[in-house]
C-alpha cells in the first residue's frame, strides 16, 4: 500500500499562510510600531479578519492550495505572485472603507510587504520541494492502469515515464490486440485480477480507442473497486483549450472554455487592472500630453489629432478604435497597411508611430470595456474577413478584447503583415496568450512594451 498524505497538503499550506501572515501584519505591528498599545482595537481587529479572509479567499481564485502533484514551479511562483499583488491592492482599499487611528507608516508597509512576500514564497517552496523528495523517496504515489491505446495513450505514458517526481508509477496497459511495450500489458480480461494484485488507485480509460462490445465489461469492472477513473477523451481539434464537464441534469457534457478568460473572476481581476493602467496613463499622461500634441499637430500637419476606425473586437463586434492621427487624412487609403517609408505618415505621426504613442488614446477604448490594456491587436474590418479565410483559429482572437498591446507585438510580430508566415506567428502568440493568461503575464507585456518604447522598435513605422 503507497503511503499517501496529499490530502493533507492544503490544510498544510492555509496554517502556514496564516500563520505568516498574522506574524507580519499582526505580531509585527503590535510588539514594533505601535506605541499607542491600541492594537487590538475594533477597527484593527476587523482589519485583521479582513486580512486573513482577502488572503484565503485569493488563494482559492489564484488556486495556490493543492496538491503539488501536476504543478510546475513556473505555475506555481505566477499564482503566488499574482495573489501578493492582489492582496497589496485590497489591503489598501481598506483604509478607503474604514478609517483607523494607527497603523503602520508608508515607509513601514514597504517593510511589511517585503517580508511577507519573502516568507511567503520560501514557505511555498519549502513545501514544494519537500513533497518532492518525499515522493522522490519511494512515498506518496499512486499506482495507474491504462485502458486502451492511442496516440493520447502513447503522449499519457511518456508524461508518466518522464517525470517520475509527479507520483504516477505506470502499472500495466491494457488493449484489446497485442502491443509491445516495457510494461506488464493483456486484455480486457485481465483488468479485474491485476487490480486486485497491485493494488490500483487510478484507471485510466481511451474510451473512443475501445470497441463497443467490450464496454459493458470495462464499465462492470470499474464499478467493483473503489478507485478512480479518468477517461481520456480524443479532442485534438481542440488542444488549445480548457475543457470541463457540466451536467445537464442526468446528461454530462464536455463544455469547452476559451483559456482562463472563461472563468469570471479572472475577467473581473483583468477588468479591475484595466481600470487602474488606463486611469493612470488618462491623468498622468494624456492630461498633458493631449494639448501640447494638439498644439504640434496645429503647427505642423494641421487637421485633425485623433483618428477615429471602425475595428473588430470582442466576439467580432464592431466598436470604434481611437488613435492619435499618424497619416495624411484621406478616408480611401485607411483600409490599407502602413508600410515601411509610407508618403501617408505627417512628420508628427512618425514619432508617434516610432514611440507607439498613437496607441495611448485607446485608453479611452479600455474604459468604455471595449479594448483591454493587453490583448491580441485589433484588426481593420476588411482585414478580419481577409484573414479569417485564410488562417485556421484566427477568429479565437475574438474571444477575449482586443488589447492596446499584446504578446504578438512585445515578441517583435507588429505594424506590417508581408507575408503568410508573419499572420501565422502572430494568431499562434495571440492564441498562447489567451490559453495562458495571468495577472502576471499582462504586467510582464505591459513593462516590455513600455522597454519596447524606449529602445525603439525596428518595425514601428
């Protein structure tokens, strides 16, 4: 029998959180920076819960307690840093809400941050690593079988002989003709006795790969132990995607979720950010920038300084895209791309364009919720129905806003498409962007567009 103590790893996780957090926020401010000895006043006691309940609550959004079975250190640093910086936010909408007499200086949250985030991630690697060596000790596995062979079967197998520390031993495969391999394998015949003797915790079923007169005997065998059952479905077509079972009444059915976006929260923090990027350019930016770009555009091109283009955006609905104007007006050209020494571009529109200026209106876009700070570009209307005839997947784009950057335009893939493989590359990061969306991911765009800006970019022209 493998001994198993996974269950335990969330309970594990939630006391030690707390535990640090109390001792930063809690212990901290009590034993080192108040000297009212009014610390455990209402008002600071209700931060306090406050705290604990925001912490647990991100926790569970950002899906930091679990078992660290199928979590990669990568995954697992990017939800704990974006539950920090969530948590920095709702700490300081408190004191918007409830107002208390003492509490800690600005100099002295820095401090607290610093050392909460600190004991925060060696805490989560601690127990990373240390359920590692534990299963990488021969403990806390779980034995599987699989039923059926294809080539998800075959990606499945080498997924459990190539990382062993994930706590799988592969057991036996199971098919209804002969196939080679290095493990112990039979038919369908043999599943009951050989579970019985190896004691199996997990059965792993290809059912499209098993013929149907021998489902009977693979659900009746399946339905005698208590172990559990993972079907492995052929979906292909759809690998890019987040697929998840619902339930129709007694009718289960494979509901397919475009990328974290799917899910509301995630939308909801995203909005959140949004709000907070494109205030902060509005007042700290435009407020200035605005007149002094309109007095430049009166002395030297003339004409108008926004420029106004109809652009395809969330689930292909069409809104209006604000820019500051780059080119010479002239309403029949503006279906075309600009290209490199374009006679269209004013003298002020080349800096704009260089500095990626022009695109800062659009926060305008982000608060009216019909652009994001970061998201696939959007696209001239004629170019949408061009592209989409021509490039598989290309209106999945569309399932998310389109943003004022993206991870397309940060990896060098902007301005100008000259030819099919350009299309292609920037659809494939725009896809990757929305299947792996994070918090984290949009400030890492956000810092190397603004990088981008400041070094110049070969193709903004």
């Amino acid at each position: 029998m493998s001994v198993r103590y996974s269950k335990y790893i969330p309970a594990i996780s939630v006391i030690g959180d707390l535990l640090i957090l109390n001792s930063c926020f809690v212990f901290a401010f009590c034993f080192y920076f108040d000297s009212s000895g009014n610390c455990f006043s209402p008002a600071n006691l209700s931060l306090y819960i406050y705290l604990n309940i925001v912490w647990i609550i991100l926790g569970s959004i950002f899906k930091i307690y679990g078992e660290f079975r199928k979590l990669e250190i990568k995954k697992l640093l990017i939800s704990n840093t974006s539950a920090v910086v969530f948590f920095f936010f709702l700490f300081l909408i408190f004191f918007q809400l409830v107002a208390i007499e003492s509490y800690y200086q600005r100099d002295q949250i820095k401090y607290v941050f610093i050392f909460f985030t600190f004991f925060i991630f060696s805490w989560r690697l601690v127990l990373y690593y240390s359920f590692l060596l534990y299963r990488k000790s021969g403990y806390n596995y779980r034995n599987v079988i699989i039923l059926g062979y294809n080539d998800n079967v075959r990606e499945l197998m080498n997924y459990f002989n190539a990382n062993p520390l994930s706590g799988y031993r592969l057991m036996g495969l199971f098919y209804h003709q002969e196939v080679a391999h290095n493990i112990q394998s039979g038919s369908y015949q043999d599943v009951t006795a050989f579970i019985e003797k190896n004691d199996i915790d997990e059965v792993y079923i290809a059912i499209n790969d098993i013929p149907k007169s021998q489902h009977d005997l693979i659900f009746k065998i399946i339905n005698t132990f208590a172990i559990k059952i993972r079907f492995i479905p052929e979906l292909a077509g759809f690998s890019h995607l987040n697929i998840q079972l619902v339930n129709y009444d007694e009718v289960p059915v494979i509901q397919v979720n475009q990328g974290p976006l799917s899910r509301w929260y995630n939308r909801f923090l995203k909005r959140g950010f949004d709000i907070v990027i494109s205030l902060l350019i509005l007042l700290l930016i435009l407020s200035w920038l605005i007149p002094v770009l309109f007095l430049i555009n009166k002395l030297t091109s003339g004409g108008k300084l926004f420029f106004i283009q109809k652009r395809s955006g969330l689930n292909n609905k069409t809104f209006n895209c604000i820019k500051f104007r780059s080119l010479e007006d002239d309403p029949e050209d503006e279906a075309k791309q600009v290209t490199e020494q374009d006679k269209r571009v004013t003298r002020l529109g080349k800096w704009l364009r260089k500095s990626n200026i022009d695109e800062l209106p659009q926060v305008i876009n982000v608060l009216l919720n019909q652009m994001s700070a970061v998201g696939p570009r959007p696209h001239m209307l004629a170019h949408t129905s061009e592209f989409k005839k021509v490039i598989d997947k290309f209106m999945v784009r569309h399932l998310v806003k389109p943003g004022i950057t993206g991870l397309a335009q940060v990896r060098g893939y902007r301005g100008e498409i000259k030819n099919r493989s350009d299309l292609e590359k920037r659809v494939q990061l725009d896809l990757s962007y929305i299947e792996n969306w994070t918090l984290f991911l949009d400030i890492k765009i956000i810092f190397l567009t603004i990088w981008n800006m400041i070094k110049g970019d070969k193709k903004a022209y």
